[in-house]
C-alpha cells in the first residue's frame, strides 16, 4: 500500500472524493461505516444521492470547485438513507492535481458532545442516587407507620370518609415504590462479561414487552444475520433494551411501530479520556413512530429524574446509561415527530482472550 492510500484509509472521519459531475469516485473505511453500504456500492453514484444534508450546500460547493477554494461548514445535520442524522462539521477541498475533484470530509459532533454529557451523567447519578440511598431508610421507616395508621383509622371511618384514608396508603406506598427504584438504580452490580448474542436478548425482550406494556405496539425484527457476539452482561443488556422498548410503548399510548435494528459498523470506535481506545462495531438501534421526545428535555433525556412524562420517575434513560457506560459501551439518541432512534454501541468479544479490548 502506497503512503497516500495508507492516510486515506488510515483518516478517522468519514471521506469522499466527488469527481466534476458530483458522483462518488472513492470513500474511506470510516464512510463505509458512516454509509453502512460498502465502497463497491456506492462508488459512481451522485453524492447527493447518498448523503442527506440539512442545508442548501450544493451551492457553495459549486462555488468552492470553479474557485479552487476550500469551504467549512459547522453544525449542520448530516443523514443517509440507512441511518438517522448526525451534527457534523464538514470540509471540503479541491484534491491537488486532479482537476474538478473535491475532497469532502464528515465530522460528527456527537461524539465530543456525548462524551462530555456521559461523564457528567454519571456524575450527577452518582451524587443523586448516594443521596436518595441515605435518605431512603429514613423516610420508608415514617412512611410504613403513616400507611399502617392510615389503615387503622379505615377500620372505624364512614363510606365517605375513606377515600381520604385511601389517599394517604396510595400516595406513600407510591413513594415507597419510587425509592425502591432509586435503590435498584444504586445496587446494581457490576456486569459480568460474557459473549452475548444480542439477538437472543432483543428476542426475549420483544416477546416480554408484547406480553405486557408493549401489548398495543407492532414490533419489528431487522437484524443482521452476521452480527458478531456482544461482549457484556446478558441480563442488563436485557434491562438495557426493555426499557427502551417501556419508554416508547409509554410513549404510544394508542399505538405505534418499533423496530429493533442492528448492524455492524467496523470504523467506530470510542476514544477514552486516558487517549487509549476501543472498537464498538455493534450497533443496535431501537426505532419508534412516537411523538418524539419533548424539546425542552432531549438534551437532558439521560440525566437523572429527567421525564418527558407526568408521572414519570425519570430513572429509566438514566439507568440505560449507566448500564451501557458500565459496559465501556455508547448510547445515542436522535428524536423527531415521528421517528426516535435509540442507538447502542457494543463491544464484540475479544479475539484472543476472555479479557475485555483495551486498545
């Protein structure tokens, strides 16, 4: 391999040459991943065609072409046809030599930004969740004898003096149930790494939710057939996508669409704090035709006690995140009427050792 092809398929972003006629004429590894179509398909074929920018750019990348400049375009959110839109920056240059053809290069700010918010997500769970945890012995105790009291009082009321009683055991036992989520939320265990077919654990999910809160949705099975094992803990990762399946159930009250989605996308990879990095090649998407998620919160959705419902607790999204961090894993979500992706990024299992990828 020539220098020139080993930084070209050695770039991290996604890249592509556009020939004078804007038709694809290469793309690198991290392209085909972002493209989820292979450099074979998609060579030859108009730019446009393939990637779905939120912005009236051919324009300006015309311009940059006739004038031989380059062009910067921050912020804009760029799609396909097989995958929801991601934030990018975009950068696009003349390739020296090779007249008419423009080098044109993804950022994606969801990365950055993510890994940003995850950090302080965990934070924030673990401040709220230690605090309720000291909390909660010292009001459950209050609250039993507030309930057995309340019960007491019942038993020598009128008829028409219940319903005031009944108020009282409802609302603390309702607390009580709130505090035993919060202790759930701070138990849990550490995972224990195993290999994982991702699809068994979708399957048990999907017959779950439909025998219960997902009753009134369709549910649909798009998998990939090749994905690889998962490397992570079987029963969280359950938890992990039943409550997403509860989340968008709850979310359709009258009904509606989900489909489970995965595929595998070999160029992501997730860079730690410490500089090293991991590969996290499967992808599962879980794709709802709700509402979407309420404008006011979507930036906020994984933080604790954060509901886009009235009675909601605010610790499902929460504990989904914890979960997927504690699995060196990633989460994303990208929400608008009538379309909610949910996107998780896992670890498959090591080639050589039973020990979790470090590098």
């Amino acid at each position: 391999m020539s220098a020139e092809n080993a930084i070209w398929a050695s770039l991290p972003v996604p890249a592509f040459l556009i020939d004078a006629g804007d038709r694809i004429v290469d793309v690198n590894s991290a392209a085909e991943g972002f493209l989820n179509l292979s450099r074979k398909a998609v060579l030859g074929q108009p730019v446009w065609d393939q990637l779905a920018i939120d912005a009236p750019i051919e324009p300006a990348f015309e311009r940059a072409r006739a004038q031989g400049t380059p062009l910067f375009v921050n912020d804009i959110d760029v799609g396909s046809g097989n995958r929801a839109p991601l934030q990018c920056a975009i950068q696009i240059a003349p390739l020296i030599g090779s007249p008419g053809v423009m080098m044109m290069l993804l950022s994606p700010r969801e990365l950055a930004g993510r890994m940003t918010q995850s950090h302080s997500v965990k934070s924030a769970a673990q401040s709220a969740i230690g605090m309720a945890e000291m909390l909660a012995h010292e009001i459950k105790n209050p609250l039993a004898g507030i309930t057995g009291a309340a019960q007491l009082l019942s038993m020598n009321l009128a008829a028409e003096d219940l319903e005031l009683t009944d108020l009282i055991v409802a609302e603390s036992r309702r607390i009580v149930k709130l505090l035993e989520q919060v202790e759930q939320f701070g138990n849990l265990s550490v995972p224990d790494f195993k290999p994982v077919n991702i699809h068994d654990v979708l399957d048990r999910a999907r017959r779950s939710a439909l025998l219960g809160f997902g009753a009134h949705m369709k549910i649909i099975e798009d998998y990939d057939p090749s994905l690889p094992l998962a490397y992570g803990d079987p029963d969280q990762l359950l938890q992990v996508v039943l409550n997403l399946l509860k989340n968008a159930s709850e979310a359709a009250p009258g009904g509606g669409t989900i489909r489970l989605h995965t595929y595998f996308e070999h160029s992501f990879r997730l860079r730690r704090n410490d500089g090293s990095g991991h590969s996290l090649p499967l992808q599962v998407e879980v794709i709802d035709d709700g509402p979407g998620l309420p404008e006011e919160i979507r930036a906020d959705i994984f933080d604790p006690f954060v509901s886009g419902r009235e009675n909601g607790t605010g610790l499902g999204l929460a504990l989904v995140s914890k979960i997927i961090s504690d699995h060196d894993g990633w989460i994303a979500v990208d929400s608008v009427p009538g379309r909610t992706v949910f996107r998780l990024s896992l670890p498959r299992v090591p080639k050589q050792s039973g020990e979790k990828e470090s590098n």
